[in-house]
C-alpha cells in the first residue's frame, strides 16, 4: 500500500514540474527577447575641428611677420587669397582689393567679429564690376587682431550675399584694462605728378 502511494505522490510532482518547466522556459525566453530590444548600440566618428579650405592667421604669426600698410598684405599669404588693383596708376590709385580664387572681389566677403562690412557698398562699381575692399581691412589695426580666419570657395548658403568667392573674417582681441595705440603714416608719389599723390595715417 505504501508503494501505492509513494508511487502516486512520485507521478504527482512529475506532471506538476512537468507542467511549470515550458512555462519557466517561455518567461525566460520573453525576458532575453525584451532585454534585446532594450538595448541600443551608439557609435560615434571624430570630425575635424577645423573645415576643408579654411585657414587661419593668428596673432602670433602677425606679430613676427607685420604689415608694411595694411592687414590686406597679411591676408594675401594664406593659400587661394590675391589683391587686386593695386597698380599706382589705376582707376583707384592704390585702392587695393581681396580677390579669393580669381572670384573677383565683389564676391568676397569681409567680416569683422563675424558681423559684414558693408562699406564697398557704396563705393562706386569698376568697370570691370568690382567694388573697392580696400578700406574694409585698413578699419583694424593688426595689432588688434586676434586672428583672421579665411574662408575659400562658395560659402553664399551659410552666409549670403556677396560670398560666392569666400569669406576674410577678422577677428580682433578682446578689450582690457591696458591702454595702448598705434600711429602709422603711407606716403606714396608716383613719378607722373598728374596721377596724384597717397597719403594716409592711422591712428588706433
């Protein structure tokens, strides 16, 4: 009789675990399937920090190499930068402009702190359609030039009209309690006395 009933007690727990272990299985299954889909895999690339067709001058490299007139001649070493109209004896004297790659200087864009100087606007055009950048850079003193950052190639969707050529953006370094200035003086006398004289000072 005791066999009877050990047997029936052993076929009892048998269909019992019988019974619990597919449905331990199913929950197991379910919880990899959501720990799966929870899980999100993020991956990253470093970008460079500085864009293709940029360069940069700094105060540094101004200080040791500085300008005989104007920051026009510092802007002319960097890479695809040319000045225009600067014969003695041309439509404007010695009005020289920024030409960035050969888009003419109507198409390049002079910022100083990243705000546009629109003073060429009402310079009167050449006759080839040029405008006169000439007094854009001579407004700051390379002594108060952080650095110039120049820009080649079409830059008219980031910063609109006028830049098709590129973009020259002077920035000049922040104020403090120093005082300090400069003075230069440009004299220039061409050899015919009809084809008028140049003078300029600046005073900062």
């Amino acid at each position: 009789m005791n066999k009877k009933i050990h047997s029936l007690a052993l076929l009892v727990n048998l269909g019992i675990y019988g019974a619990a272990l597919p449905v331990m299985a199913e929950e197991k299954t379910d919880s990899a399937a959501l720990t799966n889909e929870d899980t999100i895999v993020v991956t990253a690339a470093q970008q460079n920090l500085q864009a293709s067709g940029v360069s940069t001058i700094t105060a540094d490299e101004i200080r040791k190499n500085p300008p005989a007139r104007d920051v026009s001649e510092i802007i002319r070493t960097m890479p695809g930068v040319n000045l225009t109209g600067n014969s003695t004896s041309g439509q404007r004297g010695n009005n020289r402009q920024i030409d960035i790659r050969g888009m003419g200087p109507e198409n390049t864009l002079i910022l100083i702190d990243g705000k546009p100087v629109t003073s060429r606007n009402s310079v009167r055009l050449g006759w080839r359609g040029e405008r006169d950048t000439r007094g854009d850079t001579a407004w700051v003193p390379p002594e108060m030039i952080e650095r110039i950052e120049v820009l080649r190639g079409p830059a008219a969707a980031r910063y609109g009209n006028g830049a098709a050529g590129g973009v020259v953006n002077i920035i000049t370094k922040k104020g403090g309690s120093e005082w300090h200035g400069s003075w230069n003086t440009y004299f220039n006398a061409p050899e015919h006395k009809d084809e008028g004289a140049t003078k300029r000072t600046n005073l900062a």
